[in-house]
C-alpha cells in the first residue's frame, strides 16, 4: 500500500476514535444525573490500636474540617495487612 495512503487511513482512524471518545464524555458529562452527591463516607480500615488509631483519626479530622456535611463512618475490619477486608470490599463493590 502506498505510504501516504496508509497515512491518510491512519490518521481518518485516529480522528473518528477520537470524535467518539469526545461524543461518550461529552455524553456522560452533558447528560443530567437522578443521583444526587452522596453525604456519608464509610471508611474500612484495620488500623485500631496505637499510631494506627491515631493516624486514622487524624485523617478523618482532617476531612470532615474540609467537608463538614459529609458524615464519616469508620467500620474497623478485624486482620491486619487487609486480608479480612479484600472479600468484604469485594462484595460490597460487587452489590453496587
């Protein structure tokens, strides 16, 4: 195939790849939404005991300082390094 030809199907490619990708955001971002902005954070973590408690209390501190209509829920998961939480975060990502 002559060169120049190719580069005219590769950038004609390009171009509608791009246009639709535009179009989807545009769509997404345009497109009014019946959800409104969630006003609660629960948070899973196994820091409990020590600097642990400490840290995460500082953070959530911190957060509801910067968003004070934001009720946060600490659920502390029994087992360190996460190996409790991964399948209960998974299910709860899984349920929506």
């Amino acid at each position: 195939m002559d060169p120049k030809k190719q580069t005219a199907i590769t950038v004609l490619i390009a171009v509608i790849v791009t246009a639709g990708i535009v179009a989807g955001i545009a769509y997404v971002v345009i497109t009014p939404s019946d959800r409104k902005e969630a006003d609660v954070l629960e948070i899973y973590h196994w820091w409990t005991s020590g600097g642990e408690a400490n840290a995460i209390e500082a953070l959530v501190d911190v957060f509801e300082a910067l968003y004070p209509d934001t009720t946060v829920i600490q659920s502390a998961v029994a087992g360190g390094s996460g190996t409790t939480m991964i399948p209960i975060i998974t299910a709860l990502v899984l349920a929506g």
